[in-house]
C-alpha cells in the first residue's frame, strides 16, 4: 500500500489593533479663567478640529501628517491645552500637539483626546505704533486697518487777559495751552 504524505498549511492572521483620538480647538474668548480649561469653557471651532487621529497601537501619531491648523495665522492665541499637549514642567509643548502614542482602549471614551484652549489675539496700537506694525486691511492688504494719526489730537487754547471788554487793554500776556489726546486701539 502506498504512503500518501500529506501537506498541511496553518496560517496564523495576526490584526493589529488600531486607537484613535481627537484634536479639538475650543475658543474660550470671554472666559476670566488663565488655565484649566475645560471644554464646556468655550466654544469648539469644529472647522478646525481632526475628529480621527488614528493609528497602531505602540506607535505615535505624526503631526506632520495631520494638516494642523495655524491659529495664530486666523488671529488665535494659545492660553491652554489638555495635559497630553503639556510637557513635564506643566507648560503647553505645542510640539506635542498631534503626537501621541496610541494605546490600547485609546479613544473609547475620549479620555486621550487633545484639547486646544484659544482666546482672540489683541494688537494695541497706539500713535507710536510703526507702521508695519499696525495689522493689514483683509480686503485690501496693502492699506493698514487702522490709520494711526487719528488715535492722536492737538488742542491749543490761547487765553487773552483783557480789561472790561475783547478791545480793553492787555492786563497781562497771553497764555497758551497746549493739549494732546492720545488714545490706543485694540484689534481684537
């Protein structure tokens, strides 16, 4: 009788599992707070955020690939974030903002999602101001938005010491007064 050998073939498919967070943008403009943010602090800039940061667990989401939104270019500051965009010593590392390790359970219940705290950027400016300092038109970028020679006025008040009437004669030299308003103006 013949041997018959038979070949068998195990396959073993190994799915790596994959986590996800999120990058939200809450502008907390009007808030008195200056940290521990939350985000029913504010607003969330929903046009901005990345809803699925995702990847395999034990690796590191890549900033670079995640197409973050420039703030400050809208006229954003940045007052907070969420402590996985914090370093060791407690301050914002905006360097973190997008990297993170993916680990298991990531994204169950938003618990590693990143938060960005936002408030409206001011610029002062006053008559002093260099002109290209003062922000630009949006609708015309090459006229400034704010003309900085109506933030200051010169008054000048002359008082004449006459007798008894404006032809009397002079009691006393004229005096000269002279008044400078300057005022300041935020963009927010």
């Amino acid at each position: 009788m013949p041997i018959i050998l038979r070949r068998f073939f195990f396959y073993l498919v190994y799915n790596r599992e994959t986590a996800s967070y999120k990058l939200h943008y809450i502008d907390v403009n009007g808030s008195t707070k200056s940290n521990g943010f939350t985000a029913n602090d504010g607003t969330e800039l929903t046009n901005h955020g990345i809803s699925n940061v995702s990847g395999y667990v034990g690796e590191s989401s890549d900033p670079t690939k995640l197409n973050l939104w420039n703030f400050t270019d809208d006229g954003y500051v940045l007052v907070d974030a969420s402590g996985n965009v914090k370093g060791a010593d407690g301050n914002v590392d905006i360097s973190k903002l997008g990297k993170q390790e993916f680990i298991e359970g990531m994204g169950d219940n938003n618990d590693h999602d990143q938060y960005v705290y936002l408030k409206h950027a001011v610029e002062e400016i006053t008559p002093e101001t260099s002109d290209s300092d003062i922000p630009k038109d949006p609708s015309n970028p090459t006229n400034p938005s704010v003309d900085k020679n109506t933030l200051s006025k010169t008054f000048t008040h002359t008082i004449y010491y006459k007798a008894n009437t404006t032809d009397g004669a002079t009691l006393k030299d004229a005096t000269t007064q002279i008044v400078v308003i300057d005022t300041q103006l935020q963009i927010v």
